[in-house]
C-alpha cells in the first residue's frame, strides 16, 4: 500500500474509535432521562400542576401572536424555498356549485418546513447521524417521513414562558450578530428583569431585535445572529427547560463561539438534552408590555414524521 | 335569432339581475360588522377581558392537544393529497458537519392545506366569488396568494371554548351522518351537560365521534357526516361566536339540509357573518374528562395568502 | 333600480348575445376539421409518407439539440416558479445497499410545466372558455388532471421541419420587440433563404435570436418580442402546419398588434386550428448551419392530462 | 475496550481497507475512457455519420411513441409519488382576458422525475457514492441540483436503435421474472430475428411483454421483472453501445442474480461504462412490425442538474 493510502486507513481506524464514543460505550450518549422510548424529551416536564400555575400568570388577558409570516420571500437557510398556490376547483368559467352559488378557494403548499417561525423537533439534529434517544438516522430516517421523533409526538404544550430582553440587557435595538448568551448573560438579564427563577418545563424565549432585519437587509439577518452559547445550553438544560427559542433563525450565536462544532448549541439540545428549539419568535410586543412571565401555548402542526414545523406559538400575559 | 338562443339571452340576463342581488344593491351581501376593511370577522370579539375570564376557566391545568395526523394516508376531500420529503442536504457517503459530526434532516411538504385538522380562512367560501366584507374574488384572489383574507390575518386566538357532547346528546358512539344540529339540538346538548350560556367570541366545537371511522371506514368517513344545519349556523352566528368546528371533515351537515345550497352552512358562517371554522378536530379526550367550558388557543400557521391553514389547536382545563 | 344597474344588466345582455358568437350557433367556433372526437389537431396532417419524406431531408446526420435549460433561474411567465430536489433515500449515515454498496441520487420535480422549452398542448388556451373542438372547459377541464386535450394525446411527431431565419432576414442580431411576422415577412424569409415551399404537416420554426438575452436582459426578455402577428397564423394555419415554435417565451408578436386581443395569435393557432406551438425553441445552432429543412422530431413527456410539456425536440439534417 | 468493540474497529478497518478499492489505487474504478471531463459517456459514440446511417434505416416512415403515461396511478419504486394540478390564474368568476376573451389553463407538477418513462442520468447510480467517471458525491450531489452528470448534459439522441424480441425468443407473451439475459440470449434473439450486428453507439432495447401487466396486476409488475443480467451487461458494454432499455421498470433482472449486488447491472452500465439506461419503454407495437433496426430519437427534458428524466423516445422506421 501506497503511505497516503496507509493514512488513510489509520485515519479511518481512529475515526472508528472516535465514532465508538458516539454509538458503542454502554448507554449511548444520547439516551433520555425519560427512558428508551421516549420520543419527546424535556417537554415530559410539563405537568398539569405546571400548566395550572401557569395559567395565573395571566393578568390582563392580553394574547400575543409569536409567529412570522411564511412566504417565497421569507429569508431561509438555503436550498429552502416556498410557494403557495391558490385554485378553485370546478370552477372555469365562472361556474359556481348549487343553487346558492357556493365557489371556493384552494391552497397548496410546496415549501421546505423549515421557513420562517419554526420548531425543530428532535429528528432535526444529530451527532454523526446520532439523534436524541439513541435513535441512529439509519434505524428511523426514511424518505417519506421520520419513523420515530417525528413532530406529530409532540404533546400539548402549555407552560410558563419566560422573556429574555437581551436587546434591554445589551441596551442595543438589535443586540450584535455574534453576541453569545451564556449563564452570566442570562443570569443578569433574569436580574434586570426581575425574573427570580427559570424553572423545569420552562419555555424560555430570547428577544435579540434580530426579526428587525427582514425586509431592510435579508443578506445580514441571513448570516449570522446573536444567540445561545454552549455554556448557556448546557445552563438551561441543567435546570430542565422544556423548549428555548428566539427571534433568530439560528437561534444559537453565529459565527459559532470558538472551537464550537458547527450547530454545537443544538446538537447540545436537542439530541443531547431533548430541548426542542424555537426559531424566528417574533417577541417584540411583549418586550414593549414587559410580559416578561406569561402562559405560553403551542400546538405544532401534526405532520407525520415531520421534521420541523412552521409554527405561531401563542402566548398571553 | 333561434328560439334556443333567445332563451339562452333571456336565461343570462335574467341571472344577471339576480346576480345583482349579490353584488350591486347598497351595502353588499357579506358587508362586515367591523367595517369596510376588516378582514378577520367574529375573533374581532375576543377581548383581553374574554381571554382573562376564558384563562380562570382552568381548574385542573390538563392540557388536550386538538389536532390529528396529517399525512398521504388522511383522508381528504378530492383531489387533495399530501406527501411529506425527508432529506439531509450535504451529507451524502456518511458525510457530516464540523467537529462536532453535526448532521441533520430537513423536509419538504407537497400537499393541500385542507388535510387533516384545518382551518377555514374567511377566503375560503363565497357566494357566487363574492367572499367575507364584499371582497370578489376578482380583487383579491391571485394564484401566489390571496391579497386579502388570508389566514395570516388572524390574531391569536385565546378564548372561552364550548364542547357540545352530541354522541352524549344522541346517545350514540358515532352520530349518524345527515343528522343536523339546529338551535333545538345545541340548546338541549347545553341543557344535558349543564352548559348556561354560548357568550360572544367563543369557540364552539360540536363532538360527534365521527374521527372513529378514519382508518376503520374512510369511504364512510369521507362521504357524508352530521354536523351543524342552516337554523343552527344562524343561531350561533346570532350570539355572534367567533369559531365554530367539529370533529368531522365537513363540519356542516352532509347529505345538506332539504332545499340546502352546497355547503350552504360554511356560506352562512364565513362570507355572511365572518364566523370561522375547524374541521376534524379531536376532542373525544375532553369529552371523557366533561371538560365542557375551558381555554381554547389557536395560532395558525401564518402562511401569507393562504386560504386554510393545518391545525392543532391546544385546549386547556 | 338604479341606472348604473340598469346599465349593468344592459352590458350583460349584451355580453351574451356576443358569447353566443362562441358557444351557440351551428358547429362551435373551435370545431375540428378531424371531426368531433379529436383531440391532436394538425399533427393528423403528419402521416408515414410525410415523416419518410422529411427523413430524406438528412445529408449530414447532424442532430441538434433544441432545447434550453429549466431550472429556478429560468425567466418565466409570472407566477410560475420552478424547483428540483435531489434525494438519497435511505442512504443516511454513508449506508449503501449491498455487498457491491450501490448508491443511489433521486429527484424530486416542483414546478409549472411552462418553465423552459414547452409545447402548448391544444388545452392550454381558449375562447371564453371554449378549447379546440368544442371543448368547453366545465366539461374536461378538472384540477388534477385535463380530461381532453392532454399533451399525452400527442402522437410521435417526425416530420418536415422549416426553420425562418428572421434575424437574417431583418439583418438584426436580435431582432426588435414588438416586430411582427405576417405573409410578407414569412414569405420573404423564405424567399432568402431559398425554402420553396410550407407544407401541410410541417413544423414551422422562428429564428430571433431573442433568447440570447437570457442570462443578460431577463427582464427584457420577459416582457416583450418579435414573433408571429394575426395575418401570419392565418396563413399558416391556411397551408395546413402541424406545429409552429420561435426561440420566444411567447411565440407571438408582444406588445400585441394594434386591436389584437390577449395572446390571440395563440387564439388562432391552438383552439382555432389545432396547430401546437413552441416556445424558448433554440436555434441558433441551426442558424449558423444553414439548416433550413430538416427531420423535425419530437416526443412530449406524457404526463396525463397536461396542459403542456417541458420539452427537448431534435432537429437532424 | 469490550471485545464487542475490539471487533467493531477491526470491521471498521476492514471496510476502510476495502474502501480503498472504490477510491484510492490509481485512475479511479470509474474512470472515463472520454477523458476526465466526460460527462455523458458512450452517447460520444453516436457520430453524425452514425446519425445519416442511421436515418438509411427509415424505409416506411412510421413513427413510434415509446413513452408509456405518467400520473399518479403509475407503479413507481417506492416511495416515489406524482401529482399534476390544473390552475386557472386569474380567471376567477369567469372571467377572461381582453377584447377576445382569452382563456387559459397552466399546470403544475409535483412528482418524482423517476415515474413513468424514464431515462437514468449518469448521476443516478454509484459505487459506494462514487459515480461515473470518478465523480464522488461529495463533489457533485448538492440538493438542488447535481453539479456534474446532470441530464442536461445528454446531448440530441439520433442512432441505430436495436430492439430484441425476448418474448419472441422466450415464446412467452410476458417474459417471466428474474429470467436474465445475458449474452447467450442477446445473441440467439438476434440470430432469430435477423439482425447482424449490435454496434458502437446504437440503442438496443429489449421487449419483454413485462407493460402488459400495468393496471392488470400492479403489484407484479413492481416487484419484479425479467432483464439484462452482469454477463449481458458486460457484453453490450464491450460493444459500445450508446444507451440500453426495456419495457420493464428495473430494465435489469429482478430477483438479481445470484451473489449479484443491488441493481450491480446498473452498477457496469451506468457508472462503470458510461451508458444509459431506460426504463418502461413501450415498444409492443414496434414487435407487432417487427421493425428490428431503426433510427432512435430522444430529447430528455433538459431540467438544470436533473439525475432522470420522464421520457418519450420517438423510433422511425
């Protein structure tokens, strides 16, 4: 053999040993506190107790409406695109349907779920094809939709929600693209907002004032984006927060911090902790309100074996 | 001029003058309530003050998850059909991302927006092309999206909801489809379950058992259905309900009344009196547990233009 | 009433004593030369003789492929877009099946047939809803598929094929927007290009050189070009040709001549005549040969129920 | 390590070792003998003189549609699907365009390109994710569209086209499944039928009867299919020919042969030789006129980084 070519083998025989961390010592390194069949995670945390005192949370009745707008224009990680078709059926020629004239409108959707406000479900992101729970891509990835971890699992959601200002905290309109949150940034805006605690089964959301940016300069909004640093996933994820989002579409600090894996946040989260994350959350209203604890609710579209969904949380202070 | 074609002239110009009626006599046919460009209907009446009192009607914090699967195996009115794409963009030959091995799936969806649990946007429905507060389609449908009511439109949605038990109230496990619920059933099923009122700005939602025959008898389920009838869409409009749905596909009545139009009940709801509805929604849980009065939450998918959304509304008791 | 309803119904009458023009006297105004069942038009002139003749026409055995590209950049009439997905099921994770590891790509079309090179099939356009051979479009035209008229009617096409060098002719390397072919201009081109004769059967093809300014000009491209004026169609349509084709995105002359109605040059050609037309046809090649009369070939993608076709005829001279 | 793992490296190692056959020992296992930029393989073959003497071959001028239907009713290798939908932009409540009330109908497809007719690029099958002519698909595969081997690199198709009779040489109106043809049968097929030669360049189709079973038995038809096996592969490779077919929808022998690989004919043919291969191609009524030799024509869809194409070649004879 050639010595590139004996490289190469040895290359491949340390990545196999590599790869043993990831699939073949004792518990895989991403089994569920919730057992070997869970397929939802952190969300597990959420309680009737929890939703009930949740519920109190709400003062004034005031419902806010956390979802973007989803079209062809909306800014996407690329290749994604979207489009929308109307039609009316049955009807050329000005033809309508009964003796009351009924005519109707259609729509189809062709699009990439992954288009303006979305949930990333836990088959979203994985470790070398590792995904939360020990479910290897190969044992439940197929073409026409996840086997397992699939958004359709994903039960009702209704928890306290928490507000993070970092766009307060950082006293900037929109807090710069590569600004990381970690324990101390959140522990101090917690402190600026008067926020005591961020509990288990928490929705915690961060207001960055990134959303901004759609419209005046979809090039900058698209590249980068201030967000959660790795310190500050593993932070939330010790105190058993059921989802985190923002009003990014990475919701994680790009440029990735120093040494960080490419999308490490997430692989952190979601197959690693089973926090499913939020992205494009546009919060700015409540930022306006201070309704820095609220009850927040999500029902994600119940596509099965879907990936992602685009998703309008609603929350109400 | 043969005798044929002359009854053609007198034929067409007698629908002319009807079609006056819909479209050029004073205040249009399906003017608003809330004036000449609102395009949202009865959720105008969900107030903060509906939300509050709707949110002390949790007593237990049970949250009910609402929606039901949607995928190429729901059955849908024709020729609607849905599919769902699983790829993983970049990494072919095992390749991943970074340090850190990140891999992931993304998803396209291919498919109508009416499969599964929907919303019927205020587009959806028209008189003769005349749709909600005097909008023809002509002026606001466009192939890419409508220009007008789209479901993006609608505010959040966090209201008092009311469960009507009609299995209970019929006494059956599937009510019998072409059974019309009218003001005399809806007040009896309020009377059997202790129910006093349905207020302005409510969500109402008719349970008939009829989602049990999807995967048992889909040419049962598809083809007909009880549901609400004309006197019974007029009553609720008159306590001026915001939403209306039921756990069938049709929502309203199917075979129609006697002397019926096509889907005459969605025309008196949506264009008429800019009430929304749901179809297949799934509240046979709630129905289990009585929970008749309680807090409905909804935030459909803000697709810009779209005509219906897929949804999974969250109910909490 | 009101005198502007009076008015109202007055243009309505008025309106249908015209649209008796098309629907109601004697034979339709779309009625086949074929007679009542057919459904392909003039390439019934194309018969084995025809087909053997033109194949004489070989000297060189060149074949040209005419054809451009369909892909997301390709200009397109508003608002069709265009995607391909490309897909490795089941091959996560570096799988491959078999013990000689077959891998696999696979691909996924979203997109309107009239992106690139198309042919109109004889359901594209019509008259007041009326299509070639009287067929009105309450009767074949449904939303998954045209029950008449589909481009997977169209037999093999082999036939006469003539190409009119109308850059030479006009002596412009892009011949102006707007300039339309009629007999004098067809016959002249022939004349200077020393074609003897059109004949029933044949397919009649357009040299501009406008789809050099795809890539450059898109929006120049898109909005305008030379192409086939009315008194042009008719004298084709007078010599009997199977088929017509430029290298435009519209085939005929735009802006529109003086008094034409919208795209009634495709009026004269599909529903009129059952002539089929060609669009985004590229010549250029053809052109520098001097490839006047050659083997024109086509087979259309046979998807049922197509209003038309992406396609890629071979010339061969 | 447990010894588990011990064995799991040492596989792993194994397979890198082996791995190096596909990708490291001199000119790579896929290398073209058309140099290092060839993207279309033996379709080099067909010169215009093979062309001009091709076109000798047409003596009645019968032109043959080869191209079965597509829809979504067509048997496709799962979990491929096909949709078209009909829409009518801008004509809502009848209404149509200018003086001469132009109507018009689009379409819209959203399919798998791998329905129906198809034309294999050279894009779609690999060896362990290396494709023809070294292309590994890590250079190539990116999910909008193939960088190389796309098919709108297939240039204008015009050759000597050789369609074997098998269910001629097999006496068996369908040609029973997994009966291979290798070189013995390619040979007495056409010993029986006359033909002299199979030469560089030409397009040898096979008819097997195997269409028949379309809409009669679905099933069968999918699951298996009689076909050219390695040996035949290998023969037709060490001719030249240009592109290989059949009437089946695997075009090679299913149930492979004996210690054959998945879809390994594939593998020689497309990959390793640089030939296409086409799929449900119907040429019954070629074999009801015995038209053994005749000129071969095919315009693939030229969409940008397409792997297949539906196609419809047209035969001359």
């Amino acid at each position: 053999m050639q010595p590139n070519s004996i490289a190469r083998v040895a290359a491949f025989c340390l990545m196999a040993v590599c790869a043993l961390d990831v699939n073949a010592q004792g518990p895989c390194l991403t089994a569920s506190k919730f057992g070997p069949t869970d397929q939802i995670g952190n969300v597990n945390h959420i309680t009737p107790e929890k939703t009930l005192a949740a519920s109190k949370l709400i003062t004034k009745g005031k419902a806010y409406r956390l979802g973007i707008e989803t079209n062809k224009d909306t800014p996407a990680y690329p290749p994604r695109t979207f489009a929308i078709t109307i039609v009316q059926p049955g009807q050329t020629a000005g033809a309508s349907l009964g003796p009351t004239k009924t005519t109707y409108n259609d729509d189809l959707i062709n699009g990439w779920a992954g288009v303006g406000s979305q949930l990333d479900g836990l088959g979203h992101i994985g470790i070398d094809n590792l995904y939360y729970n020990c479910n290897r891509s190969v044992d439940f990835v197929v073409t026409d939709g996840l086997k397992k971890l699939g958004v359709e699992n994903v039960p009702a959601i209704a928890t306290r929600g928490v507000l993070l200002d970092m766009s307060g905290y950082f006293n900037s309109e929109i807090v710069k693209e590569g600004t990381a949150f970690n324990r101390v940034e959140i522990e101090g805006a917690m402190k600026r907002q008067g926020i005591k605690s961020i509990e288990k089964g928490d929705v915690v959301l961060f207001y960055t004032g990134w959303l901004k940016l759609i419209g005046k300069d979809n090039k900058r909004f698209g590249s980068a984006a201030p967000g959660l640093g790795r310190d500050g996933a593993r932070y939330l994820a010790s105190l058993g927060v059921a989802m985190v989002g923002s009003d990014t579409w990475s919701f994680e600090v790009v440029p990735f911090e120093k040494d960080a894996g490419v999308f490490e946040v997430h692989q952190i989260l979601l197959p690693r902790n089973g926090i499913h994350i939020l992205e494009n959350i546009n919060t700015e209203e409540m930022v306006k309100d201070q309704a820095w604890e609220f009850l927040f609710t999500l029902g994600p579209t119940r596509i099965t074996g879907a990936v992602q969904a685009i998703v309008n949380p609603i929350a109400i202070k």
